[in-house]
C-alpha cells in the first residue's frame, strides 16, 4: 500500500470527477461537495465506463403515485445500461447485497504534507501551496 | 464483491473475429440525403417533411432512456449523434472489440414507411445510395441491408433488384410493423424478391402502422414496453409462418433482430401443439411450424437475456438450436450488449464460434 497523489484539489470542483490511473487501474474520482470519492471506472455488468455516468438523484416511493426524491448529485447511474450505484460506497441499487463497484478511499492532503511524503505522485506536479487528492492502495 | 457479476462472465471473445448483427450508423442530419436525392424530392423533404403512419409526426411511439437511445459515451468528440461518425465507429466498436463484419440497421429517417409512397420509394434509393458511398465503402467490414418500401411491393422489387449482387448489401429490410400482418399476401413478391437474389430479410423491430407495441395497449413505462418488443416480433413470426410464407418460399431466410430469443422455443412448442390439433386449418403447413422456424429463421442475441443463473440460458439456446442465433451488440444504443461480458453463459469453442461469427457468415453468405 501507498499514498497516491491523483489530483488538485482545485481541478475537480464540486459535481465535477476526474479518471485517474492509480498503479495501472482506472478510478473515477468524485467531488460532492468538497468530499471526495473513487469508484472503480468498470461497471460490474458489462463493462461500461462509470466515469461518464451521469450524477442523478434517488427516487423512492412506497406506493404508487407516491414517491420521494433525495440525494441528489450521490447517485451515479451508468452511462450503458443505467445501473444506479451510490457514490460514497459503490452499492448498487438494483441488488445492493450482492452487487457493487469497488471504492476507494480518498483523502484530501495539503501541499506542505504532499511535499514531505512518502506520496506517490508521478503525473502530479506538487507544491507546498496546493490541496491534494490521494487515494490509498 | 465489486466484480461479482463480471467474474462469471464468459472468458473474453476479443480473440475470436466477431460478426456482429445489430450496429446502426446514423445520419447527421436529413441533408446528409441532399446529394442523394433530386431536387424534386430535396424540396419535397424541406417543404412536407417525413410523414409516417403514425400520430404526433416528430415524436416517437417508442419510448428512450437516453438522449438519442444511446449510451452516453457514444457521442462523436468531433460533433454529430451517436452513430453517425464512422471514425468514432470504428475506434469505439470495430476496432476494440475485433469485429470482422458489422450488419448495418439505420433507424432514424427511412423510406420504408413513408406515407409518400414515391417519396418513400425515392427516399430508399437515397439511403441505400448514402450507405452504400459513406459507409460501406468506406470500411469494407461494415455491411448495408436494402431497405425498402414494404407496402409498396413493386417498388421494393426495384429497389432489391437495383442493389442485387452488390456484395457491400447482405440483406433486405422493411419496417416490422407493417399495415398488415407481415405474413400476409401482399408482402410476398418482396419475399419471393429477396429469395431469388439470396438475400435474407433482417427484420429489425421499427416503424408503426398506428397500434401499440404492445398488444396490451399503450404502456405506462418504458420498463413495462421494452420487451413488447419481443411479443411484437413474436407476431410477426406467427403470421410469416402461419401464412406459409416458408413453405411457400423454400428458400426464404428471415432474420429477428433486436428481440432477443429466450421466447423464440417456447412459440415453437406452442405452435406445434396447435398445428397437431387444427393442422385441417392450415393445411399448407405440411410440416409442424417449429420446423420451418428452424430451417429458415436466425435470430440476434440482444437484448440479451439475463437468467439469475447464467448457465440456465444454455438449455433455451440448445432448444432453439446453436444454428439459429447470431451475436449482436446494437452499439451505440443504451442497451449495447459488450461482446465480452454480455454472454455470461459458459459456451463450448465450437459454439462460441457459431454464435459470434460462423452462423452469421453463412446466413449472410459472407464466405462467397
């Protein structure tokens, strides 16, 4: 395991998400307001990109004619088949017991302890001024 | 956990060349037809528009999950809709995934169910003329179908006997929901057309002749409509059938595309226990029909059918026979089936090579 430097803070402002490739896997990287999540870039189906998914909200309803709308921007949907998968954990919502698309822990890290390391940071240029985005793995 | 399903997928297929039976390129827009269309039509395409038989001209009777029923990654960088840029094609599709043949199905303005009846036969010529310079001369492995105006059989004829012989054209294709049952009469010289020049009909579920897709009535949801398609399709083998089109055309082929085919053995058993008890109704059937759906019909894999175990599928393509079924991945549309991950049944080599590439070969007759 080691500390990974994937992005600016600055690059992926809220609602926005990066592709990263940490140690050759592909993580499509989040940002919901100001917090920071990595999902895997393979959808457990088919195969299908999650990075271009859109960000969407949950629909609920106990009943017919009834329904609830929340968490908007948490949920991303892929962009083959629309499978809807939670941002913050990877389930699934069609079968969250069985399946989900594997997160990883991000972290945000300031320059001054980027700088000092021990980081991976391999395509990012680092200064003491900047935040950073790092994922463990 | 996170790779659950994709662990029991199929190994990848990326070794075999594939054949795939559902790809559909697309036009910009209808100007794109401009330089394959005479001024008297390119006025009449400006002035009246495309008119079908169906209501609220400019919507469509089909529902969408997506912009354009594409996946979302299927928009050209450079511009244009899903389909329509065959350098995008080929990086996204051909290339990557080692396709050796892709059956062209266009499915945003056609001639084949024009209310214009000369301006759908004009309109067809323009396509097939469009398809023929812009596509598959373009890249060789793409291949066209014909299409034509199913309800105006002596302009069909033209049509396929215009193309006939021009191996860049493998099939012929009309709307499949035709005015009348497509099994009936008046379809058949297109049929007996298409047979005598070698051509199979590739019936990709599209057009409208004002009903319903599905025989319930209008659906609420698109989840609720979506496999109408299938119950649609299963009609229409029905009445080719019934009908005798086959007896009646030896040599007729007809392909069911984008109806997927877990249906497909159980209308044949239904079939032959009708046709057991009432054969007196139908006399021209001197066979039990399943055997004319096993003699001259294929059928496209997509949309796939996904069993809770995978393995199950394997019993309902044995019953339908390994023959029958063609690969298809309906790139670029939402419901794309990945040749490496949509087929999680675990297949022999021999039928691996059926299913992705062989079966389609010689129904297509790839091979001349």
């Amino acid at each position: 395991m080691s500390k990974h430097v994937v992005a600016t803070v600055a690059e992926i402002p809220p609602g926005k998400r990066k592709l990263v490739t940490v140690r050759g896997r592909s993580i499509a990287v989040f940002n919901l307001d100001g917090e920071f999540y990595g999902l895997f870039n393979r959808c457990p189906h088919q195969g299908g990109p999650m990075c271009e998914g859109i960000l969407t909200g949950l629909i609920q309803s106990n009943e017919p004619g009834h329904y609830e709308y929340s968490r908007a921007g948490e949920i991303l949907r892929c962009p083959w088949h629309g499978w809807e998968f939670d941002v913050r954990t990877g389930q699934s919502f069609c079968d969250p017991s069985k399946i989900s698309v594997r997160s990883y822990p991000m972290e945000v890290a300031p320059g001054q302890t980027v700088v000092q390391g021990p980081y991976v940071a391999e395509t990012i240029p680092v200064t003491v001024e900047e935040q950073y985005v790092v994922v463990e793995m | 956990m996170s790779q659950t399903l994709l662990e029991r997928a199929a190994a990848p297929a990326a070794r075999l060349m594939l054949v795939d039976c559902d790809v559909h390129h697309a036009l910009r827009s209808p100007a794109d037809l401009h330089p394959y269309l005479s001024q008297r039509w390119r006025e009449h395409l400006k002035t009246y528009g495309s008119r079908k038989p169906t209501p609220f001209t400019g919507a469509s009777p089909f529902f969408k999950s997506a912009p354009a029923l594409s996946r979302k990654d299927t928009w050209p960088p450079a511009g244009g809709t899903p389909g329509s840029d065959l350098a995008f094609m080929q990086e996204q599709l051909l290339d990557r995934y080692g396709i050796e043949a892709g059956m062209l199905h266009l499915l945003s303005i056609t001639g084949m169910d024009q209310r214009n009846q000369d301006f759908g036969a004009a309109l067809c010529r323009a396509i097939n003329e469009w398809q023929y310079a812009e596509w598959t001369q373009q890249d060789r492995r793409l291949k066209a179908a014909i299409v034509v105006p199913g309800e105006d059989a002596p302009a069909a004829i033209a049509e396929i006997e215009h193309w006939a012989g021009n191996r860049d054209f493998c099939q012929v294709s009309l709307v499949t929901h035709t005015i009348e049952p497509m099994g009936r009469r008046r379809y058949w010289p297109i049929f007996e057309a298409a047979a005598a020049n070698g051509l199979p009909i590739g019936l990709h579920s599209s057009g409208s002749n004002g009903h319903a897709i599905s025989p319930a009535g209008w659906s609420s949801f698109y989840t609720e409509e979506h496999h109408s398609i299938a119950i649609s399709q299963q009609g229409l083998v029905s009445s080719l059938v019934c009908e005798g089109v086959f007896s009646r055309i030896p040599a007729l082929k007809v392909v069911i595309v984008e109806a997927g085919l877990a249906w497909v053995p159980s209308l044949c058993w239904r079939l032959d226990r009708h046709w057991a008890r009432m054969r007196d109704e139908v006399p021209h059937l001197t066979r039990p029909p399943s055997e004319y759906i096993r003699e001259q019909m294929w059928f496209t894999t997509q949309p796939m059918d996904e069993p809770e175990n995978p393995d199950d599928l394997r019993d309902i393509l044995s019953w339908l026979g390994w023959d029958r079924i063609l690969f298809a991945t309906d790139y670029p549309h939402w419901d794309f089936d990945d040749p490496d991950t949509a087929m999680k049944v675990s297949l022999t080599e021999q039928q691996r090579r059926m299913v992705f590439r062989d079966n389609a070969r010689s129904v297509y007759g790839l091979d001349k």
